[in-house]
C-alpha cells in the first residue's frame, strides 16, 4: 500500500511539472488544450483533477495584448506573451498623482479603460491592481511598494517629469507630458 502511495505522489509531481512546463513554453489558452497536450505525454487526467492541479501550481488566466487569454504560473518567465509597449498611451494622460496611498491617473475623457488595460496586462510586480472610471485611473501598489516608488515607475514608463503645479497639495505632485 505505501507503495502505491508513494507512485500516486511521484505522478502526481511528474504531471504538475509537465502543466508547469507547457505553461512556460506555449500558449495555453484552455484546460481542453491542456488536457490533449498532457494525453500526448502519457497523462489522462480528469477535468477536475487538471482543475486542482492548476489551483495547486497557483495558475491563472492573465488577458493577451492581442486579445484573448492564456495561463501564466506566477513568478515563471514568459516565453510566449509579450509585455505590451506602453508608450502609445502617453498622449492619453495628462497627470500622474501620488496619494498616501495610491497613484491617480488623469486621462482625456473615455481613455482610462485602456490605460489601465494597459498596466494591467504588463503585469507590473509594482502594482496590486487598477480601478479605471472614465478619465481617471485608482492604481494600487502591490505590498511593500510605496505610492512614491509606483508614480516614478509609471512616470519612467509613459516618458514624464515630474512638475509642480499651484494647485497641487504638499502630498500629491502633478506629472505633466514633456512635449
């Protein structure tokens, strides 16, 4: 019996760096594609099982530039999904504020969806996450990341300076496009 244990464990290992590895080396944009990539190597697993694994190895579904979406495990290199160029969404912005506890995007009316889309796909380590409305982006630094830290890496992203300006407070600087 403990061998048999012991077989069901290494398997189990064995098919979850299989996942792992065609995660990081192609683009898997469904568990069905999974599950026929992982038959070819000699593993047959339920969709459930698959499921659990994918929990297990902390997978997800990250959105593609292109459109459409692939499983990424967090922490491995991407081969396949490229961070898209952000710099043709810097005429969009018109200010950068950093809060106590957050950086605030300004952008022409109707453009926020798709500079937060923007910083969302790129997958920064820097940010836990970003709240769009219509001309104005919430952007969330991830744990341990300051305001501060976050504003300079999005003002080194778009290609801004930081200015002054008379109605911005002691707490908060605007950054204005260089032109």
């Amino acid at each position: 019996m403990a061998g048999k244990i012991e077989n069901d464990i290494d398997q189990t290992q064995a098919r979850r760096n299989a996942i792992r590895e065609l995660i990081r080396n192609q683009r898997i944009e469904t568990q069905e594609h999974l599950r026929e990539l992982l038959a070819e190597r000699g593993f047959e697993v339920t969709q459930a099982t698959l499921s659990r694994d994918l929990a297990r190895l902390e997978a997800r579904r990250v959105s593609l530039p292109e459109g459409g979406t692939a499983y990424e495990i967090p922490g491995a290199p991407q081969t396949v999904v490229s961070k898209p160029d952000l710099t043709g969404l810097r005429d969009m912005i018109f200010a950068l504020i950093e809060t106590d506890t957050l950086v605030v995007i300004q952008t022409r009316a109707g453009t926020a969806s798709p500079v937060a889309l923007g910083i969302d796909e790129s997958r920064f380590e820097e940010v836990a996450g970003t709240l769009a409305g219509d001309d104005t982006i919430f952007v969330a630094p991830a744990k341990g990341i300051s305001p501060a830290r976050l504003k300079k890496l999005l003002e080194a992203v778009y290609g801004f300076t930081t200015r002054a300006t008379p109605n911005a407070s002691k707490k908060s600087t605007k950054t204005k496009s260089q032109n």
